[in-house]
C-alpha cells in the first residue's frame, strides 16, 4: 500500500470517528434540550439550521436545486420519514427515558433495515453474513453504552415504542432512498 491510500484511510477513519461522536453526542443534547425546549420546537430549530447549512454548502459548491415537482416530492417523504417524524419522536421520548437509553434503541436501524429489506422490498439477498453484521454491531453498540441504560427498561414504555418507532421510520426511509 502506498502511502497516499494510507493518508486516504486514516482520513476516512478520522471522518467515521468524527461522525459517530457527532451522532453519539446528538442524544446528550436532546436530553439537555428537551429539559427547556418543546420538542417539536427543538427539531424545528435543528431543521432550519441544517437546512440553513446544507444551502449554504450548496450555493459554495455551485450545485443548484432541483426545479421539478417529483423530486420536491421524494425530498417531502424522505424528510417526513428520515427527520421530522423520528426527530421529534426522540426529542418527545427523552422526555422521560435517558440519552443512553435512547441510543440503545436507536441502534436497532440496521435491524429493523434488515429485516424489513428481508420481509417486505427483498430487494437484497438475506445472507447469514448481513445477519451476523447486524447482531454484532448491536453488540458493539451494547458494549460502548453499556448495559445499564438497561435498568430502567419498561418504566417509560411509551417514550420507549416512540423511539424504537422513530428507529423504524430510519428504516423506511433508508429503503425508501435507495431508490
């Protein structure tokens, strides 16, 4: 390997190690925010500062927005499916379930991926290897949070279907943008 593929990975790492903090750390302050901020009003400020973001990386690299009304559509569904609906979900169910908690529950979208691209769309081939990635990254992520975000399992059930649904709704939206 020469040493510009080694450059290449170690950015790449670096990147993956920067988004998982990034992703990881979203939980924390939900919980933080969610404690002052109504939910619905916290996902709409996040929204609008992502959207904010996103157009002004667009604008800087040139790239312009679609005119057309079936992709304004597409984008509609996929942003109802992958952020508004699971967000605010989250930011209800951390209410009253812990961040660790939540994470926890989150994690189960490459699970319900799976299992909703084995059962419904089969649009992949179901192999013992996907299944094994899945269980073991669940595993890992058991292991990094910990077992006792488990102890209080039950005690918000209803925050806690809220989350394992927005999870659910990534999945949807995950199958639905491969398309």
């Amino acid at each position: 390997m020469d040493n510009r593929q080694d450059t290449n990975i170690a950015v790449e790492l670096a990147l993956l190690v920067a988004l998982a903090t990034l992703w990881g750390g979203s939980y924390t302050f939900i919980k933080l925010g969610v404690a002052t901020i109504p939910p619905i009003t916290l996902i709409a400020a996040r929204t609008t500062i992502a959207g904010l973001l996103l157009l002004a990386v667009m604008w800087a690299r040139g790239v312009q927005m679609p005119t057309d009304a079936a992709t304004w559509r597409r984008f509609a569904f996929q942003a109802v499916l992958n952020s508004v609906i699971p967000w605010t979900l989250i930011a209800w169910g951390e209410r009253h379930v812990d961040a660790a908690l939540a994470t926890i529950l989150n994690s189960a979208g490459p699970i319900f991926t799976f299992l909703l691209t084995a059962i419904v769309t089969r649009h992949e081939a179901t192999t013992p290897r996907k299944l094994f990635g899945v269980v073991a990254g669940m595993a890992g992520i058991l292991l990094i949070v910990g077992v006792d975000a488990f102890h209080d399992v039950g005690g918000g059930l209803v925050a806690e279907a809220a989350i394992v649904a927005a999870t659910i709704c990534y999945a949807c939206a995950a199958i639905f943008g491969r398309s």
